[in-house]
C-alpha cells in the first residue's frame, strides 16, 4: 500500500467536511432508523462519527477504510477496542452474511468505477437475509434550483480540492448515470431512493436481489 493520500485530510476532517455530512446521515437514519440488534458496517468509516451515532443507538459497528490516518482518528472518537478494518480496493475483510446494515456514504463517487461496483457487491455479500445497504451520495438527476444548483457547485469545489485523481472519478461518476447505474451494474434492488438537498444529494436504501448470486 502506497502514501496515505487522506493523512492530511484526517486531521481537520472532522473540523471542516464533517459538519456538513452530519444533516445528511441524520436525513438518512430517518429514512432506515437503526435497531439496537443490528450489525452495522461503515465502508469508508474516515474518522467514525456515523460509526459512534449507531453504536450509541445500540448496534455493533465495524468499520472499515483506507486510510491509516482516518482509522487512527476513528480509533481515537470510538476507543481502542473499536473493530477497525483496513481495507485496498473493494475487498472487504467481512465476513459472509454477518451484517444487518452497510453504510457507504460519499464513497461511491470518490472511486474508480469498477471499484464503486464492486463495494456494492461485496456489500450485499456480507449482508444477512434481510439485509440493507443505506448509500448517501450524489444525486444525479432533477436538481432544484437554486439549493441543488448551489450543492453540486460547493460540492464540485470541494471535489476539486481532494486531488485531481478524486475529482476525474467524481465526474466520471456523474457522467456515467450515478447511483442508479451502479445498483443496476451490481445487481441490487433500490428498495427506497429520497433526494435531498434540492437533488444534489441522494439516499437509496438497496437490498440483493432475490435469488441472485453475489459472489
């Protein structure tokens, strides 16, 4: 594994991106409100705030990133017995049919294409029956003027601001359809999808397909 491109972002994360995506998870627990038996998986945990909210409403959390820095900074907010997992590419070091809920907020955009539909995947493997995957990320289509114009705009900054890898993956997956392409490229069902943010941001609420493989 190369240099941690997230090294220094980790350190002012919380300061500065995590008060903007805190409205957003809120929105999303609304949509899919956590059950204090559950399993919950954070794919791309960064510094393991959504990690702390759904172990505080009772659920076991695993996490799971790339990045040492953001795992160091999660270890930090959660304790050092908190289950932390590195991960490179879209493996994930889960078991099969151990989680009830997988979480994958602002991720999907921020890789490689192939990589985005393979977290999917490897997303609904790990899912028991009955599973769930909740997916924050950006919307795609139906944006409102002026609250979905001025999102994309200062989210489009802020791509720009990550590096020039993370941006070119940002608009190709605006350019290639999004979340909806994705779920269909993997083979998932989008069992609720709720704009927000005057469609800049989107939810979706994805299940496996019944009868599908996902291996």
């Amino acid at each position: 594994m190369g240099p941690d491109p997230y090294a220094v972002q980790a350190r002012f994360y919380d300061l500065v991106v995590e008060p903007l995506n805190a409205p957003f998870r809120s929105a999303a627990r609304r949509v899919l409100p956590p059950r204090s038996e559950w399993t919950v998986l954070d794919v791309g945990c960064g510094t393991g705030a959504a990690l702390a909210e759904y172990a505080e409403a009772g659920c076991r959390v695993i996490g799971a990133d790339p990045s040492p820095a953001m795992i160091a900074q999660a270890r930090g907010r959660l304790g050092v017995d908190a289950d932390l997992r590195a991960i490179e590419g879209p493996n994930l070091p889960v078991d099969d049919a151990s989680v009830d809920l997988v979480l994958v907020s602002f991720v999907l955009h921020s890789v490689p294409h192939d990589d985005a539909v393979g977290l999917l995947r490897e997303a609904a493997r790990v899912l028991v029956a009955g599973g769930r995957i909740l997916v924050l990320d950006f919307g795609t289509s139906g944006l409102r003027f002026p609250r979905g114009w001025l999102g994309r705009g200062v989210t489009a900054m802020a791509e720009i601001a990550a590096g020039p890898r993370h941006a070119a993956n940002s608009l190709n997956y605006l350019r290639r359809g999004g979340l909806p392409a994705l779920v269909a490229e993997a083979g998932l069902d989008a069992l609720a999808v709720r704009p927000t943010a005057g469609g800049s941001i989107t939810i979706a609420v994805l299940a496996r397909t019944a009868g599908r493989p996902t291996g």
